[in-house]
C-alpha cells in the first residue's frame, strides 16, 4: 500500500446514507418492505390454497 502525505488524500470519506432518515423515508420503506412480504408469503400460500 501506498502512503501519501499531500492534504488531497485527506478526503474524509462518508457513507451513504448522509442524511437523517426522514418520516417519509420510513414510510415508503415499511410500505415497501410489507407489499414485499405480501408477494413473498401471498402468492405461495394462495397456490396451495389458504
């Protein structure tokens, strides 16, 4: 590995996401996340007819 001294290679490095999640933000995932489990538990339990 390679060191460097030079003030450009001082980036500090931030992950995604950089924000607070918002209330809307939570909303839309939970919505996501339940028509996903909807599909994933639906549709075989309505092919085998429960």
């Amino acid at each position: 590995m390679v060191e460097h001294d030079d003030a450009e290679y001082e980036l500090v490095r931030q992950t995604a996401p950089q924000g607070e999640y918002t209330m809307r933000t939570v909303t839309i995932g939970t919505i996501i996340a339940i028509v996903g489990m909807a599909v994933v538990f639906g549709i075989p339990l309505a092919a085998i007819g429960l």
